[in-house]
C-alpha cells in the first residue's frame, strides 16, 4: 500500500516541506502498526485495501497531531475498529 508523501500532506492540509522527513518517517511507522493491528504479515493479504489505507492514512494523522501527547491505547482501540473485518483472529 504506497501513499505518497504528497497525498498525505494533502490528508494533513501541510503546505510546506518542514516536516517532510517526519512525516516519512510516520508513514512507515503507520503501515506497521497497521499491518501489526490487523495481523497481516504481508501486504498481498489486504483484503479491503480502501478501509486500510484509511487506517494508515488516521495513524499518521494521529502520531502528527498528537507528538507531544500521543494515547497508543486509544490509537490501537480505534485501530482495531477500523480494522476488525480483515483482523486475522490468531497470533
């Protein structure tokens, strides 16, 4: 699942290149914990690719906005929301 920094620049309405590392960096960091979340080891057992794109494209969002003050529980409980129809039920 490639989102382009552009693309999320635009979900996160930056306009300028100041955090372009950081935001990079977040959205590597955002598709493994995604991935983690729903148990999916790799990328090809996506099965609702829109619904998991959101996902990332909230966890970026989220680890932006809330740098300083981040709640991981409340994250990983939206998470498994967003994610509950393609969650593998084993470990």
């Amino acid at each position: 699942m490639n989102i382009t920094l552009d693309e999320m620049k635009n979900y996160l309405r930056v306009d300028t290149s100041e955090d372009d590392i950081l935001i990079s960096s977040l959205l590597v960091s955002a598709k493994s914990i995604c991935l983690s979340v729903a148990r999916i080891d790799d990328e090809k057992d996506i099965t609702d690719k829109d619904n998991f794109k959101v996902a990332i494209l909230y966890t970026v969002a989220y680890l932006y906005e809330h740098r300083e003050e981040a709640n991981h529980k409340d994250l990983m409980l939206t998470l498994r929301s967003l994610l509950f129809g393609m969650r593998k039920a084993e470990f």
